[in-house]
C-alpha cells in the first residue's frame, strides 16, 4: 500500500506542476481523486484491510491526498493568474490614443428654433398644447368663424382627404381644441406641422408655425404687443428688433394684425420689413364656438412661421432644402443634441453659432 502511494505521488506531483493548462490540471485531478481515480481506487481497498491497518494506512492516505490536493490547488491558482496576466497585457488599452471618430447626429434648426421658442413662452407661463396634423372641418375652418362658403377659406391651398377630413392648414383650430376642453384664464402655443399645397423657395407643402392663445377677463392689444416684443427679442437674443403690426384681417381676430418684424437681426436678409405671421383679438363668435362667455372674457392669438423664424435666426436662405434630409445640408445648420435650450444655460450655444 505504502509502496503504491509513493508511486502515486511520484507520479502525480510533477504531472500537477508540469500541467500547462486548466484543463491539464483537471485531467490530473480527475486520475487522481476521480471516480475511478488512482487514489479513489486505494480508498476502496482499506476497506479489505485489518482495523489497525486501516488506522495507519488511512492516515497515511489522507496525508498524501491532502498533499496532492492542496497542490492541485496551488496549481490553479498559479494557473489562473498567469491567464488573468496575459489577458491583462494582449488586451491593454492604450489610453492616450485619439478617440475614434463617432457618427453623431445633428438636430435640425426647426426642431432647435421650436426648443428655443417653448423655452421662452415656459418661462413667461405659456403651457404646450398639441392638436392632430388631421383635422375635421370644424376645427380647422368652421370654429374659427370660417363657414363653408367663406373667401378666406380660399386663402389656404387644403389638402383634403376623401372623408372630407384634412391636413391642418394652420395651427389655429388648437386654439378650438383647447377652449372646447377648458375654461379661463388660458395661456397656451402649440408648435407643430401644418399643410398646404405651395411650393417654392419660401415656400414648402409642409411647414411649421407656433400659435399662441391667451384668454382671460382682462387682456388686450397692448398684452399682445409686449408678449410678441418681448419673444422675439429673447429668441434672436437681441434688444435690436423692430416689431409692427399692419392692419391686416383674419376670420377669427378683430382687430387682426400682420406681424413684421425689422432691425438688424442675426441674419435679416436684407429687406427692411418680414411678415413673420398673424395675430389679433380672438373673435367673440370664435368664443361663442367652444362655449366661453364672451362678455365676460377676451383674449388674443397669434400664429407665428417657426421655419422663417429659424431661417432668419440661423442664416438660411432657402427653405426647401430643410425638408430634404440631405446629410451635408444637417451637419453644416444642425445643432448638437447636447446643446439643449434654455433660459438659464442660454438659448443656443454661442449666442446662435452653431459649433462642431
Ligand atoms: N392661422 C393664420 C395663418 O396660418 C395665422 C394666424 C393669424 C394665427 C392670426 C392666429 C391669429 O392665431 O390670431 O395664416
């Protein structure tokens, strides 16, 4: 018995340190205390021996497996840190090397110029309203004081679709929407899509206003007057700017006004006047429509070209090209998304300048 142990040491301690691998190792191990192991093998033979035999070779035997056994594991350890090792140095990060260049989005101007816009009317109170790019004829002509044999109706080139629904052709019905689902004080601007059929350098089948609509049981021309000032001067981040209201008419305001904006702006394209939208005192018919007590509350709105105002913010000249998703075009106007506006941080970086 000794003498097979011996044989069994000789033999499996320098195989432990020879093992090249973990899987060596275990193979060994395996040969060694596995089911039928060389070791496992003498265990089964105490069994046939004499009580005081088996004390001492039970002993013995146990010395001899804890020895190869904590080799073993000495073993696996050297083992797995040489591994550990030699992973560590194939797979070392040069930390000093320039970064690879990255595919980063950009994010177009009417998305920024309406970022900018909601960030402004936020902080003066302004809640979002949204209303759908569909709109039934009610909400988009009937409610706003425009019957279905009414000239202005003329005035927007509408996409219909065959149930008589349309494509929005001014934000104006979300004015109706609002008021059909709330009562005073109302102070909300709804930026979105709006739809007619035009096309050339000014103008696209798909475009973009901002609406405002303010009503309670004092409000009047000169609030109108000062919000609008007051926005434009904060979006072109300037105290430059000229605003005047032309007498102009639209069926749901009375009075109704043109809003033109002057003065020397970022980037005014040299005319002295721009029609940048429309505005006036909201209808009382209009009120009436959504159920809202004209002689008790008035109130004023606004629509406002969120495409020409981004154009005149950011310099660009054309209009259709924004609508082309053209990859030079997004990365030459567009922003970078970690850029977000706000009043405190500042509307866009720069002062309007676009970085990259
Ligand atoms: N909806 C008008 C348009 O698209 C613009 C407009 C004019 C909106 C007067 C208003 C307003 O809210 O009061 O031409």
């Amino acid at each position: 018995m000794q003498n097979k142990l011996n044989e069994i040491k000789e033999k499996v301690l320098p195989a432990i340190e020879s093992a090249k691998t973990l899987a060596d190792l275990d193979a060994v191990r395996v040969g060694v205390v596995g089911k039928n192991g060389s070791l496992t093998g003498l265990m089964k033979e105490l069994g046939g021996l004499s009580v005081e035999e088996k004390k001492t070779f039970g002993a013995i035997l146990n010395t001899v497996k804890t020895e190869i056994m904590t080799a073993i594991s000495d073993k696996k350890q050297a083992l797995e840190t040489a591994e550990l090792n030699d992973r560590l140095a194939s797979e070392s990060v040069d930390v000093t090397l320039p970064v690879r260049p990255t595919h980063q989005g950009r994010i177009h101007p009417i998305t920024q110029a309406t970022e900018e816009a909601l960030a402004i009317f936020a902080q003066m109170g302004f809640e979002l309203a949204e209303g759908p790019d569909i709109e039934d004829d009610w909400h988009n002509f009937e409610a706003l004081n425009m019957p279905k044999n009414h000239p202005a109706r003329q005035m927007q080139a509408t996409f219909f679709f065959p149930n008589k629904n349309l494509l929005r052709t001014q934000t104006s019905g979300v004015q109706i929407r609002t008021m059909e689902n709330k009562q005073p004080p109302i102070r909300i601007v709804c930026p979105g899509r709006t739809y007619r059929r035009d096309y050339d350098a000014t103008h696209t089948p798909m475009f973009h206003q901002i609406e405002g609509l303010v009503i309670d049981e004092k409000t009047n021309l000169a609030n109108l007057k000062s919000v609008l000032f007051e926005f434009f001067k904060l979006f072109f981040e300037t105290e430059n700017v000229k605003l005047r209201f032309r007498t102009s008419y639209f069926p749901f305001t009375e009075p109704s006004y043109e809003i033109d904006l002057g003065g020397a702006m970022a980037n005014n394209i040299g005319k002295e006047w721009l029609e940048m939208g429309g505005c006036g005192m909201v209808d009382p018919r209009v009120l009436k429509n959504c159920g809202i007590d004209p002689e008790k509350y008035q109130g004023f709105a606004f629509g406002v070209g969120l495409d020409r105002l981004a154009m005149m913010k950011y310099g660009i000249p054309d209009l259709r090209p924004m609508f082309e998703a053209d990859m030079k075009w997004i990365k030459h106007y567009g922003f970078v998304p970690q850029d977000i506006p706000s009043m405190v941080n500042g509307l866009s970086m720069n002062g309007g300048k676009k970085c990259d």
